[in-house]
C-alpha cells in the first residue's frame, strides 16, 4: 500500500512539474510554412562595432547606422535572412527600452527584405555575463569577448529562472506576431561549454515557455554536437529541424540526406562557411539550393568578433589570415573574395 501511494503521489508530481508540448507543429504544418518561403540565404549577423550581444544591443552602443549600412551589403548580394542574438540581461534590465530597439532593428532589415531569426540563450564562449562597458577584444583571438546567456551561475540556479521565463515569453509575446520575424532559435548550441545533461532542465524549461506563448513563426534549437539528451528534446520539439555543419560539401549533403530522412521536415543550417576547414560558399551552397535547405554563414562583416580568425588558430600580431576563416565584407563594404559574392547573388537572385 505504501509503494502504491508513493507511486500515486511520484504521478502527480510529473504531471505537475514535466511540461507538455501539445502545440508543436506537425510535420505537414511545417512544411507548408516552409513552401511559402524563398531559397533562405543569410549570416549570422552582428554589426562590426559590437563584441557580443551586449555591446549590440545596450542603448550606450546600439549602433543603427552601422546596422542599415551592413544590412545593405546583405541585401546587395541576394541574402534575405539573418541570425541574431539577443540577450536575457537586457531584458532584464529594461524590456520596455529593449522591445523599442529589437523594433527599430527589425524595421531597417525590413527596409532591406530581410527576416530575422532571433536567438533567445546560447552556452558559448565567455561566461558570467555582465551589463555595462564590455571588453575589449583580444587581437588575433576568435570571439574573444562573445558571452553566454543565461551564463553557468543561472544555469544552475533555477530561482532565477523567473527571470528568463518572463524574458522569453515577454519576447515571443510581444514580437511572436510580426511577419518581419522568420523563426525563433531557443537555444545555441546548449550542449556547449562542458554543459552537456546540465543544461537539459533550462532547455526543456524554455521550449515549454515557447510553447506556450506559441508563436505564429516556428521554433526551434538546432543540432551541433552528438550529445543524445539535448539532441533528442530539441528534435521532438522543434516545428522546423536546425543544425550546424562547418564540413566540407559531401559530408553537408549526407547530413542533410539523413535530416530529411528521419524528420520530413523543413531543414534550415544556422551556422556554416569555415573556409580553412573546406566549407565554403562555391562548394556548399549549391547543395543547400539543391535540396532547398535554409543556409546561414557564419558572420558578414568582419569587426570586433575577429571572426576572421579560426576558433583554435589564433594570431597574437593581428595581422589578417590569408585565408579568412569566416566573414563575407570589410566595414567599408569591399569584399574578401569578390568570386564568392558572386556565387552568393547568382544563386540567390540568379544574377
């Protein structure tokens, strides 16, 4: 009798405190969606003068000029969508301020017709997050001042979670209407960081914050690492199936082969282009339009990220690689490789 009532009350427990995902959704759903959609060509994107998702989005150096010129190059080439990282600190620290600026940022890539697929948390790079001036970047190093959001302290505390719940849903509420946003990507890359299982209850967490706000444009968080828990939550609860691959082209098309075997669902690559690792533009973006898949490079215009640099292969000088490794424009709008720009618009405007 004991162990029954024991069960009885482990059973309400789960149904308590275990999130459903009733409002996922389905394949057919996602795919028709995803027929009203051009080819989806685009970068991840932060303007030149921003380190991390802090410097761009604080009002002391949220930067609109920089963004509508940089914009522009995008456009120039053919691209009509960007990857774009907010971040739960400036929400915290003043929603109403952010959603006015997320709003201006959104109508300048209007002007450009490009959408916008927001980022809500990610576990890279530098952690312990902090308002205020942010670092300078170290010459010759990748990224060296991109910072996690919500950050390891927060991660583990989940008495502070009342804040990125508001944080998501309060973001997804206010702009989970508006056609100038394409998709919402919960969480990059959650897996990173040494994380692994530790980040699952967040992750589980902020699809069930998601969901229940339940947009008009699709969810997701994407596949970058073989890490079977997170992988598998994000899998069954995302409305259209992201991934990461820097490999070279024949290794893309197989990944992307197996995608649509196992999901039949729309396929979008948010993060791509290493080219010292043999992605590039020439050779892998013919296979996304091949099979239709969304392709969105890492980084368009290099600047303060030094995303030029590899992420292991930094150079202390900080004399530029021969080879950049991501990137696409200089801040003056001139090109690393004119042949690649030339790839990217004729395949995107056939031109």
């Amino acid at each position: 009798m004991k162990t029954l009532r024991l069960f009885v009350t482990l059973s309400f427990a789960l149904l308590f405190f275990i999130p459903t995902f009733a409002q996922r959704w389905t394949a057919q759903q996602a795919n028709d969606w995803y027929k009203t959609q051009p080819f989806l060509v685009g970068a991840n994107f932060i303007p030149s003068t921003a380190i991390n998702q802090l410097e761009m989005w604080q009002a002391e150096t949220f930067d609109p000029a920089t963004i509508d010129r940089e914009l522009g190059y995008a456009e120039s080439i053919g691209m009509n969508v960007m990857r774009v990282f907010l971040h739960n600190l400036v929400w915290e620290q003043d929603a109403e301020a952010y959603k006015k600026r997320i709003e201006q940022f959104l109508q300048i890539a209007d002007k450009h017709k490009i959408k916008i697929m927001f980022v809500l948390f990610d576990s890279c790079w530098n952690d312990d997050p902090k308002l205020g001036k942010q670092m300078d970047p170290v010459t010759g190093k990748h990224n060296s001042g991109w910072v996690r959001g919500p950050g390891t302290k927060r991660l583990f505390d989940s008495r502070t979670w009342a804040g990125l719940e508001a944080y998501t849903k309060g973001v997804l509420t206010a702009f989970g209407k508006d056609k100038r946003v394409m998709t919402w990507d919960l969480f990059n890359e959650p897996s990173n960081s040494g994380y692994m299982d530790a980040v699952v209850p967040l992750l589980t967490k902020t699809f069930a914050w998601a969901q229940s706000v339940r947009p008009d444009q699709p969810i997701t968080a994407g596949w970058w690492h073989d890490h079977p828990q997170s992988n598998e939550l994000m899998f069954a609860q995302s409305d259209v199936i992201t991934f990461h691959n820097y490999a070279e082209a024949a290794k893309l098309e197989a990944q992307i082969l197996e995608l649509q075997k196992q999901f039949g669902r729309p396929l979008i690559c948010t993060e791509y282009m290493a080219r010292t690792r043999n992605s590039t533009f020439e050779t892998c973006l013919p296979v996304f339009k091949k099979y239709k898949v969304g392709a969105i490079n890492w980084g368009l215009v290099k600047g303060k990220t030094n995303t030029i640099y590899a992420w292991d292969t930094p150079m202390p000088g900080g004399e530029e690689p021969k080879v950049w490794f991501h990137d696409i424009f200089r801040p003056d709008g001139s090109v690393f490789d004119p042949k690649e720009t030339a790839v990217i618009k004729q395949l995107t405007t056939g031109k």
